[in-house]
C-alpha cells in the first residue's frame, strides 16, 4: 500500500490550494477515502472523507464550505480543492483509504500547507 500526496505550499490568508493523492496497492475505487491533517502540537484528525462510487462527502466543521473533496477512480487519485485559507489549516496533510477510520498502518509522506502572511 502507498500514498502519494502532493501539492501542498506557502499560501497567505485568503488563498487556494489543490492538494492530490495517488493511491496503489489496493483497490482504490471500492474505498472510502479520507484526507487527514496533523498540525504541529496536535493530534491527527480527519478533515473530509468520500464514499467509493457515489462520491457522498463529509468535512470537519472547521473547513465545511471551504474544502472540496473529490476523486478520480480512473486514476487511483483524491483531491482536496482548499480556498479561503486560514492561519489554523497550516497542518501536513494525508490521504488514507477509510471512512471511520483508517484501514491501513502505512501512511504516506504527507504534503505541508503552510497559510501565513
């Protein structure tokens, strides 16, 4: 199993991002696929989460109406389109097969958003 993120950077207040993740070893498009966050000091939590074909959503409060989640079952891929940044989603940022929780022990690298101005 593997994750690839990417995407992530230096952002001031206010902007975008568009965060990927390339998935292998497992079936990706019978996943639910989640993105999670860890930010300094903090424990890891789940930011949105996708169902495999539908494609229903779910978000953290915190970033409702701010992030999208979305995949690509063609490609093995999920995406997290992220606007109106704040200071309190600068976080590493993971992908992860599960809905509830996660279904496997190896996590990716995981990609920096850093929102500062």
């Amino acid at each position: 199993v593997q994750f690839v993120e990417s995407g992530g950077g230096l952002v001031r207040p206010g902007g975008s991002l568009r965060l990927t993740c390339v998935a292998s070893g497992f079936t990706f498009s019978t996943k639910h696929m989640s993105w999670y966050r860890q930010a300094p000091g903090k424990e890891r939590e789940r930011v949105a989460r996708i169902t495999p074909t539908i494609g229903k959503t779910q978000y953290l409060d915190a970033v409702e109406g701010r992030f999208i989640i979305s995949r690509d079952n063609s490609k093995d891929a999920l995406y997290l389109d992220m606007s109106d940044l704040k200071p309190e989603d600068t976080a590493v940022y993971y992908c992860m097969a599960g809905g509830a929780s996660p279904l496997f022990d190896t996590w990716g690298q995981g990609t920096q958003v850093t929102v500062s101005s």
